[in-house]
C-alpha cells in the first residue's frame, strides 16, 4: 500500500542514496544474495484480506475528519444533526440579545434547507429534552458539544413527514407501531392515495392486505360499514355476489351447529338433538370446507354438505314417529298462523269508504270461506274419531 507523505515528513537525501549502484564485497556472493532475499521477503507486503488501521499521521487531516464525523453519526444517527441545531437556533420567541444563536429561517438560509426540516429536528431535541434524553436549548452553546443518546432512539423522537403532527399523523403512527413497522413508512403511504390505488390495482398481495385492514376497521367504524354496504348494494355484481357468499354461508353455519352443537333444525322449525350418524356426517362434510384455502371457493362444498345434511334431517324426522307427528302439527301452527296474519291485514275500512269493490274479490272471499270450512269439518271429524286421527 503506497502512502502520501508531508513535505516536511520527506527525508533528507544521503549520500549512498544518491548513489546510482551499491557495493557488494566480492568474497560472499552467496551470503549477500541470501541477505537480500531474506530483506525482500520481510519488506513485502501480504495481503491477508484483513484491514490495518494506518498511522495516524499518515492519513490527510480532512480523511481523518471525515472518519470522525462519520463515525459520530454511525453512533448517534440524527442526533448528531439534531444538535447543531438546537445548539444554534434560538427558541421561537426569544430575542436574539447577546447570543450568537439565531432564527430557525436563519439557519436553513444558511443550511440550504427549509425551515420545516430545520424544525423536524428542532422539535425531536425538545420532545427529547422533555424526556431528560439531551439538555435543554439553554444549555448549549454554539459550537460545543454534548453527549447524544444512542442512534436507535433516534426515529422514537423524529419524523420526516410533516403529516406526523397532526391529529391525523398521531394516530397514523401509533397504528403504524402497533403493526410494529416504522411511522414513516405508514405515513408516505397516507400521504399518496393515488400511489396506494395503483398498487392496490396491480397487485394482489396489497389488494389482499387492503381488504384485511378494511374489514378490521370495519368493525370499529359504523360510517364505513354503511358506505361500503351501501357501495356493494348499488353494484349488480358485487350484490349479486354478496348474496351467493351470504347463502354458502348460512348453509355452513347450519352443518355447524349440527356437528358442534348437537342439535337439528326440521323443516317445519323444530330444535331436536340429532342422531349420531346425522353429527357424525355434518362433522365429516365441515372438515372438508374447513380444510380449504382461502383461495378455493366454499360455495359448491357448502351446498353439498346442506343437502346431504339436510335430507338425513327429513329421513329422521320420518323415521321417528313422534318427531314425525310433532313435525306436521308445527307446520300446520305455522300455516294457519301465516294465513291469519294475512287475512287481518286486510283494510275493509278503506274498501268500503272507495268505490273499490269488485265482483272477483267477493268470488275468492267466498272459495275461501268454503276451503274454511272444509278444513273445520275436517279438524272436527278427526278430533271426534280417534281412530280418524291415528290414520
């Protein structure tokens, strides 16, 4: 390794070195041949791979400051930026009086930068300081130096975005760190909606991540689940596919609560437990649906176990004669409960005020009143004969 020397470093000149050849004694060829061997292996240099820290006086003045700077910020990150600052700018409202600091718009004249950037660091040595990480700016003096914490505090007092201290930036940020990520990032990412779109766009990755995040803050946010139920109700595809998931969903639910609960549901409304061999099926179809990934689509394998599930449902509930009879009657209950129900929503009062009445509505009152009555003479035949009921 060749290395430059100060003039004044430079030796003096000798007479032998001067000199343009050397004496060798005659009488000992060998030995000297031997001697200058030995002196050239010993003189040159073998590179081991490993770095060896140069004399220090052999290095340029302006290499060494460089090495030391570096080496302060490779220590201190920020920091060291952070207190030429705040030993140099006066705090805002503070008249410069005797002091050599001086404004923050001052010092970024000076500096080549903005204020606000001037200020970013401004502000992380006083949150600092506060927190008795660094004196405080009355403390310092232009020019001289202090102790400065670590560099990986450094991001926990410092952000590079502006938006960081609105009430908006807060609360970026403090999600940001949850997620265990830096602020900045989550912050660039907030602050260009158009770059988040493209990317939501082009990628299925940030889709993914983009549709987890909205269906979190979804359960936390009213407003948002209104907008997006609105937005997917207003979009023929989107609500017709809604709609699909919705009934592939109900269907698994149904299985579920028959292999994890125990129970069936019948036809007619009844909550029964159910046989061994119907929850044994119902757990077989929904390890199956639960095995799938997120990419496969559950809808077929939900309308197959529903079915299956569903007519061992109707096969027990006609194997078993009590279920069998207790299920006719619901039904019928649930008939004649809907027929009622409709038959009283009927407004006479408004029909009779209008001239609205015609003869075809009087024609089916009246077939209902003789299906009616048939259905009364039929109840009343059965409840008198107990073998009529067995039947």
């Amino acid at each position: 390794m060749t290395t430059s020397l100060a003039p004044s470093e430079t030796p003096a000149e000798t007479p032998a070195e001067t000199s343009t050849s050397v004496e060798v004694p005659a009488q000992a060829p060998a030995e000297a041949t031997a001697d200058v061997t030995a002196e050239a292996t010993v003189d040159m240099a073998v590179d081991t791979g490993e770095w060896v820290e140069p004399a220090a006086q052999a290095v340029a003045e302006a290499v060494v400051r460089d090495a030391r700077d570096f080496g302060v910020y490779a220590r201190t990150g920020g920091w060291a930026f952070a207190l030429k600052v705040a030993r140099s700018v006066r705090p805002g409202g503070q008249p410069a009086g005797g002091s050599d600091k001086v404004s923050a718009k001052a010092f970024a004249e000076l500096a080549g930068c903005s204020p606000e950037r001037v200020m970013r660091y401004y502000k992380a040595w006083d949150m600092a300081a506060d927190d008795g990480l660094v004196p405080q700016f009355e403390a310092l003096v232009p020019g001289e130096d202090v102790e400065l914490p670590e560099a990986d505090v450094w991001l926990s007092y410092y952000s590079s975005r502006n938006s960081a201290t609105s009430v908006r930036g807060h609360a970026i940020s403090a999600a940001a760190e949850a997620e265990g990520i830096k602020p900045t990032k989550a912050l660039e990412v907030a602050e260009n909606p158009t770059a988040l779109r493209a990317a939501i766009l082009a990628d299925p990755g940030t889709a993914e991540a983009a549709r987890g995040a909205l269906l979190d803050r979804m359960k936390e946010d009213p407003a948002l689940q209104t907008e997006m139920a609105r937005a997917i109700a207003r979009t023929g595809d989107l609500k017709k596919a809604v709609a699909q998931e919705a009934k592939a969903a109900d269907r698994i639910e149904y299985v579920r609560q028959i292999a994890e609960g125990g129970q069936i549901r019948t036809p007619a409304g009844q909550t029964v437990a159910a046989p061994p061999e119907l929850r044994a099926e119902a757990e077989r179809h929904l390890s199956l649906i639960d095995e799938l990934d997120d990419s496969e689509e559950a809808g077929e394998w939900a309308g197959e176990a529903y079915e299956t599930v569903r007519t061992m449902v109707v096969k027990a509930v006609e194997d078993n004669p009590e279920l069998r009879v207790q299920e006719r009657r619901t039904k019928f209950y649930n008939s004649l409960q809907k027929a009622t129900k409709v038959f009283e929503e009927l407004t006479l009062d408004e029909v009779l005020e209008e001239d609205v009445v015609e003869a075809d509505m009087l024609q089916r009152l009246e077939a209902l009143q003789d299906a009616i009555g048939a259905c009364i003479s039929a109840l009343r035949k059965a409840t008198a004969s107990p073998e009529a009921a067995e039947d």
